[in-house]
C-alpha cells in the first residue's frame, strides 16, 4: 500500500491532529468510498482507478485500457457512472464514490441479481464495469430503448454481449417490480 | 487423526479426518510439501482420486477445478464431471481453484490445459470422481453389513435397497479406512448422467458480480513491487542507450532496471521500472529517455507486406505447392462467363485480452511461487525452473480467474519477463502489462491474401478450385502451416484444384490458434457466396449440393459431410434463410468444420442511417459431448460475437516497422450498439468427441460479410469490414 495514503476510519493519521502536512506535500484529497471517508496525499493526478486499486485494495474496479474506452473501471461518482482510470483525484475529491464493492454489499443489487440470471459472466473481468453502467443506464431509463443499450460503451471481449442483453432486460424488471 | 495405505502399485493415499471431522481424500506427499498449500486445496503427487474432494459432516462437499478459468467455463464444467461420477446434488457443491499439480513427475491432476474438450482430461476427472463414489458404497456396506453391489448413490447419499440412507457426509469417518482396488471401478453409463448435459449457471458468478472475484492483476503479494516495462517498439530491436534520472525522480519509483538482454528468455529487450505502486510505474515509465537500436530492416509495413503479397500472386512463381488435384490449367481453359476470381485482404489481429497480462513472483532459495493466469502452468514451471536453477518441485502456481485468453496466455512471456526482473531486482514483483503493452508485444495472426479462382460445369456445380494464399508464416519450416493446407476446404470436393501458398517475411512474432481457421474460411466462404451470386444459386443449395454428393466419402479431409450439412441446413432454418427480406436487410449464410467440430452462421443485417445493424445472429454447432449446455451455448456465442469483431472492427498494422495501435481506440473491441440484437445458438445433440467452441468464430466472418453483400450488394474482400464497407458505399 502506498504510504501516502491513510485511512482515518481505519487509523487516524500519525502525528497527532495538530502535525502540519510538510509543505512539499500537496494537500490531502479528502474523498468518500462506499460511504467511508478517506484522504490521498500523493499525486493529485493520480487516476481514480489506482486509488481504488493500489491504497484501497479495491479491486473489483477493474484495469483495462488507460484512456476511458473499455469501462471495466467503472464506478458511480455522485451516482453517475464514470471511468476511474480517467478521473484524477483532483477531480474525484470531495465526490462520493460507488465502487461495485459498494453495491448490494450484504444483499444483491437487482441488476447483481439480473446478472446472475442471465449468466452474463464468461471470463468477468469486465462484468462489474457493465453491471455500474447498467445501473447508471436504468435509473435514467428504467425502460431502456435499443437505441440508450446501443450508447452503453463498454466492451467485453469475450462476446457476453446476447447475456448482458438479457441481463439488462431482467434488470428492468426486477427494478420495475421492485417499485410496486 | 490420519491413515496411510497401499492403494495399489502407484498411489498411496492419505484418508484423514480434519478437526472438524471431515474427510479429506488426499496423498500422501512423496516429496516435502510445497509452501502455501491452502488446507482446503487437498491433494499433491496423487493420481488415483484425481482433483479432490472434501466432504464436510454435514455433506457439503468441496471439489478442486484442475484448470486455469479465463472465460472457457473449465472451473465450473470440470467439476461438474467429478460430481456426476460422485453422484452428488451440485447444490451441494463448492468449487476451488487447484494450484498447479506438477513439477516433479506426473501432474495429481492431470493435464492442467486450457479447456474442457480435451477427452484425456475428461476421462480422469471422472475416474477420481468414481473411485470415491466406490469408497463411500464400501464404507455404507460395512455399516449396514450389506453388499455393496445391493447399494445405489443418489444426491449424496448412499440408499439400501430397503430405502435407508446414509449421506457421505455421515460416512467420512468409516470410508477413510478402505483401500481402493486395482481396478479402477466402472465409470457411469451417459444414460444415468444428472449433472452432465444439464445447463448449469458459472460457479463463481457470485463473486464476480460482486468484484469479490480476485483476478491475476488483483494480487499483490507481501512486498511485492509494482512493475512496469519499457519494451522496444521495433519487432527484434535493442536498447541503444536510456536516462532515467527523470524517471528516478518520481516519488514511488524504486528502481529502474535494465533487462539483462538473453536469447534464452523470450522476453523483448526492455527497461523495467519497479515502483511502490501502480502510478509510479507508469509515471516513471512515461519519464524515461531511451533510444532504440532497430533491427535491420526498419521500413516494414502492412501496406507494403499486402503489395508484396499482390505481386507474388501477379508473378510467375508458382510459391509452394499444397495440392494438386486433377489438371492444373482446368479454370484457365474455361470460358470467361463460367470463371471468377477474387483477392481478399487479411490483416494481422491481436489477441487483446482483457486483462493485460502479468504475473506476481516471488522468488528465494528455497523456492518461488507464481501467481499468474495462465494456461500452461507446465511452460510456467519449466520457465521458472530454467530461469532461477531452482528445482520445479519447489516452484508453487497459483492460477487465479484470468480476463480472456483466446490462446494469449499459453505463452508464458509474461512469466519469464516476471522472473528476469523479480531476480535483478532482489524482491517479490507484480509485473503489469499495459494495455498498449498488450497491442504492441503480442504474437499476432498472420496476415496475407488469398486469391481465389473457380469454375462452374454445365449443372452450376463447382468443377475446378484453385486457391493461393500469399502470407506471413507462423512456422517458418512448414511455411503453409495453418493458413492453407491440403485439407483446406473444399479440397477432397472439386475434382480439379490447385493450392499454392507464397511465404511473406516479417520480424513481427506470430502465433497459430483457432484464428488461422477464421484467416482461411473468411476467403473460401465469401468466394462459395460470391461463386453462388454468379450462377444465380442458393448459396445454401450450392454447399449442400457439395457435402451431400452421392460420390462423397463420409468424410472428406476432415470434413464430416452429413455433419455439416447439418448444421447448415439448421441454420438455414433458424434464420428463414428461404424468406426474403425487405426494408434493405440482406441473409448472409457460412459454414466452416474445424477442430473436430461442425459449424454454421447467419446473419440478417442491414444498413440503417450510415450504420451497419446486425438484427439477428444465429449460430448452428456441432462440437460434440457437451458437459454444461449452457456454458456451450456462451462459448459458442462467444465465438461468433469474437468473428464478428474481428473481421468487422480489428486490425493491427506496422508503419515504419512499429505497430501502429496504441489503445482500444486503435483497436476496437466490441460493444453493445454493434453487436447483434439476437443472438440464438443452436448446439446439436451430440455423443462424438467433444470439441473445443473456439472454432466456431471462422463462419462467422464470412457469414456476416455475406449478409452485407446481400443487403447492399457491396462486396467487401478487405478486412476489417466496417471502415472498407464505408468507403466503397
């Protein structure tokens, strides 16, 4: 684990509350994950994805390509799903972030549970990046058209496409019912 | 509590009880047991009970997946076979990953490859599953002083023929003192199977929806530092010189280390920045200053490897013969009407899993541990042991869930490049590919082109075939290997044909698989479709005319005629190939055998605003026994989903002797918007050899490219599809 991250749920910093950040220090990035209050004290361009990875160890959030085109990072920033590995810590800070540790962490998530269903896995490296997306997607269309699951950008390689299809219609209901 | 005991002339097998009192169907350790073993992960150096099991008192029962899980289904469907022959509910079941079994002699878990098809694999597996089942009965005869031939096993449990029941969990106890016969006891006819051929969801799905799932790049490993490698970007180059005190600077950063250069290893020369962190790495990688030797020839290109292609077609060379069959000048002296002729353009493709690779190592004297995705953890051990001088029975893998494989992580590069740096460095290391990494240093399908020329008799029948293949070889010694052979279709079929193939040359590493299947079909079956367009045929009636010629043997160069012409006759079914389709939709039909296995695909597509929609998929498939139907039905969707993209969206080229494609921007995998609305598989009912669904992604290039035609009548010979289709609209 990096050392310039700290965890004051977990321990408070060392020092004692009244130790001075050193000046050569860029200030500490306040940020919430999963509902636990954190600080990152290293690089502030430091992407959102090696955060989540490399200090939290969370790591369900996934690596796929640097640059924001495969969506295997994402995760909910204020409830919108984003690209982790695109978003520094200067600009996730004092910004709630979900990661897909974060959803249905003692119960499933109906879209977790449509998931399941539908066997929409194959290798799953980038089933938690779709399954964010489709979260995101359903709560600003809960009847999702063709065209709204065509704009949902994420990738999978090994062609899982025919079951997250299913998976996002199963999901639709699932919310829908879950709703009356 | 543990007893050993003579299990016949090569197994000694250890029956103990935990303290929990569950027993543990494990060997007995001819060797020092290795470091790490997890308790639950029972068994080293046994072949008798293979992948092992531990049945808990309260009859939950644990079973060991031998093989390395990257997407195939192998952690689910291998243990699905274990208990089948173990006569167990799955309900009951809980899957575990298996380390690594060799190292020393014979694998305990037998070959430990890379999917489920392998029929060695298959037998053994239900052999350890059976030899328990047979100890337990005895344990249950013992206890109820009843023959045990008088005794059935149903859902975990043995049952009298009175109706009284024992679960296997109340027999842990007794069944740990009987001694296993010679013979292996008799294995369960297919008939009473209630796990096999039941569709059965992924064993792990759980975790994976809930990122609990830990992946090769999701461990870290005690101390271990981050690693990252600056590899040359010219195929065969070296390193010229390189600073790296701007690298040095970043705060994280460790070491910078340059790769001691070795013909032994097969890694690139490189500079490895090992770092506390992820960040840091690739911060410091992005710092350094390096300047490339290149090899001598700097100036290769795709374009340039396509002309050269073109022009050895165009020359008076002949190339290597394949094949000839009848006379060789039979389409030349036809007239023209009766006789076409067609190039297509294959460039090379990337595996691009996704999961870059990497590999977490650590390395003393006494020993290392590997913590990799990877498909042949034997190329692993051996690398490691070559590569350190340590022994293999001291070298532990750990193969955890890897993203993808599509044959990429057969090769161990990732691990040796892992050991090269662990050891310079001193220190555990977790080595990272990038994602451009993965584009720019893997071994890559060939690339070439095809020329295609064929005429038709009187009866529209194909009467002479000739195909020659200008290409970059996998294996410079058997230079046609893989990318047309004398079996290529339709050889066996068309009484007079010709095969040649002209060897391009490359510095880029290129690698066989499934995907020189789809290299080959895509020309031969977009030239059947083209063949049937000119003679006014069904192109369905035009294959089917070929596989079922009276004159036919049943199986013409691995082609199972009545097999094929199944499948083909399926799909064509399944898709309403006989309706024709307006609104500007065009059918597109192909079939392909390979493998072992039979294949057929179908698309319906059309062009709509500017973009290409692909409304219906429909894949017919013959692959065999089918453990778990609906991992088949993924695979196989899987398959044409992976065609599809590749011949639609994916090319790697070289400029200048250097990759072109740097990201997925560069590359493009697959999304949502361009895959197809329905996809329905159709997989036969099957009791021959099974086959591994990999295959099936050759009909699916030239099925989609035929749908494209039908609906646009825009021949696309080049590939990738997608951006060519545009340009010729």
């Amino acid at each position: 684990m990096p050392k310039d991250t700290r965890n004051p749920a977990a321990a408070p910093p060392a020092g004692g509350s009244g130790a001075a950040p050193a000046p050569h220090l860029p200030a500490a990035l306040p940020i919430s994950v999963n509902g636990k209050p954190y600080f990152h004290e290293g690089d502030p361009a430091m992407p959102l994805l090696w955060f989540l990875r490399d200090s939290l160890r969370l790591t369900g959030s996934k690596y796929g390509c640097d640059n924001g085109q495969c969506g295997a990072c994402n995760v909910l920033l204020d409830g919108k799903a984003v690209r982790a590995c695109s978003l520094p810590m200067s600009a996730a800070a004092n910004h709630a972030v979900t990661t897909i540790e974060g959803i249905g962490a003692t119960n499933l998530h109906p879209v977790q549970q449509a998931w399941i269903e539908a066997d929409a896995i194959q290798c799953g490296y980038c089933q938690s990046g779709q399954i964010i997306a489709a979260i995101d997607l359903l709560k600003r269309k809960p009847r999702p058209a063709e065209d709204d699951i065509a704009a949902i950008g994420n990738v999978c390689r090994c062609g899982s496409q025919p079951q997250i299809r299913r998976a996002i219609a199963r999901a639709a209901e699932l919310l829908q019912g879950g709703k009356k | 509590m543990t007893a050993s005991f003579d299990a016949g002339r090569r197994h000694f097998l250890a029956v103990s009880l935990t303290g929990t009192g569950a027993l543990l169907l494990a060997p007995v350790l001819r060797a020092a047991p290795l470091p790490n073993v997890p308790a639950e992960l029972l068994g080293e150096d046994f072949t008798g009970l293979g992948p092992f099991l531990r049945i808990e008192r309260d009859n939950r029962i644990v079973i060991g997946a031998p093989a390395c899980e990257v997407g195939q289904g192998v952690f689910t469907d291998l243990p699905m076979i274990i208990a089948e022959e173990l006569d167990l509910d799955w309900s009951q079941v809980r899957v575990l990953q298996l380390p690594y079994g060799g190292g020393d002699g014979a694998n305990p878990y037998g070959r430990q490859g890379a999917d489920a098809a392998d029929a060695a694999a298959r037998t053994f597996l239900r052999h350890a599953g059976a030899n328990a089942r047979w100890l337990l009965l005895q344990a249950a005869a013992r206890e109820w002083n009843l023959p045990a031939e008088s005794l059935r096993t149903q859902a975990g449990e043995v049952i009298a023929s009175d109706g009284r029941k024992l679960s296997y969990g109340a027999l842990a106890r007794s069944a740990a003192s009987i001694t296993l016969p010679a013979a292996p006891p008799a294995l369960k006819s297919t008939a009473a199977y209630t796990i096999i051929g039941k569709p059965i969801a992924t064993a792990d799905a759980r975790e994976i929806v809930t990122g609990a799932c830990r992946y090769g790049i999701d461990h870290y490993g005690a101390g271990a530092l981050l690693a990252v490698i600056a590899r040359c970007p010219l195929p065969g180059g070296s390193l010229l010189r390189m600073d790296d005190s701007k690298a040095r600077k970043v705060s994280g950063v460790v070491d910078v280390i340059e790769l001691p250069h070795s013909t032994d290893a097969p890694a690139v020369a490189g500079i490895a920045v090992l770092a506390r962190h992820s960040w840091a790495a690739l911060q410091g990688r992005a710092l350094l200053e390096i300047q490339w030797q290149p090899a001598a020839d700097t100036s290769e290109s795709s374009s340039a490897l396509i002309a050269a292609a073109h022009a050895a077609l165009d020359g008076k060379d002949g190339g290597i013969p394949v094949r000839s069959d009848g006379e060789p000048l039979r389409i030349r002296k036809q007239p023209a009407r009766h006789r076409i002729e067609s190039r297509y353009e294959l460039p090379f493709l990337a595996h691009a899993v996704m999961e870059p690779p990497n590999a977490l190592i650590e390395i003393n004297q006494d020993g290392a541990r590997l913590v990799a995705a990877v498909q042949d953890p034997d190329g692993a051990s051996q690398w490691i042991a070559r590569l350190t001088g340590l022994r293999r029975q001291n070298i532990r893998i750990e193969l955890p869930r890897g993203g993808g494989s599509f044959g990429r992580r057969l090769d161990n590069d990732y691990v040796a490049e892992a050991v090269v740096v662990a050891k310079a460095a001193g220190k555990p290391v977790k080595l990272m590919w990038t994602r451009s990494d993965d584009l720019q240093h893997d071994r890559y399908r060939p690339l070439g082109v095809h020329a295609l020329a064929a005429s038709l008799d009187r009866h529209n029948r194909i009467s002479a075939w000739s195909h020659r293949c200008a290409a970059t070889p996998v294996d410079a010694r058997t230079p046609n290997a893989g990318l047309l052979e004398a079996t290529a279709f339709p050889a066996g079929f068309v009484a007079h044909l010709q095969q040649s193939f002209h060897p391009l040359s490359t510095h880029l590493p290129l690698a066989a698989g499934a995907w020189l299947d789809a290299f080959r079909t895509f020309a031969i079956e977009s030239f059947i479709d083209e063949l049937a367009v000119v003679s006014r045929q069904d192109a369905v009636k035009l294959r089917l005319t070929m596989l079922e010629d009276a004159k036919a043997p049943a199986t013409v160069n691995g082609v199972e005629c009545t097999r094929l012409a199944h499948v083909l006759r399926r799909c064509a079914a399944r898709i309403d190939w006989r309706t024709p389709r307006t609104d500007g939709r065009g059918l597109g039909i192909a079939c392909h055998a390979g493998g072992g296995g039979s294949f057929a695909h179908a698309f319906e597509v059309a062009v709509e605003g500017g973009q290409l929609r692909i409304h219906r998929a429909v894949c017919v498939a013959d692959i065999g026994t089918v453990i778990n139907p609906r991992n088949a039905q993924e695979q196989i969707a899987g398959a044409t989903l992976d065609g599809l993209a590749a011949t639609l969206q994916q090319a790697i080229t070289l400029k200048d002797g250097r990759i072109q494609q740097r990201g997925l921007q560069d590359y493009p995998l697959l999304r949502l918007g361009l895959s197809p609305r329905s996809t329905e598989i159709e997989i036969i009912d099957s009791t021959d050899d099974a086959v591994d669904p990999a295959f099936a992604s050759a009909s699916a290039g030239p099925a989609l490219a035929n749908a494209v035609y039908a609906a646009t009548t825009v021949r696309v010979r080049k590939l990738p599809l997608l951006p060519e289709l545009m340009r010729l609209l």
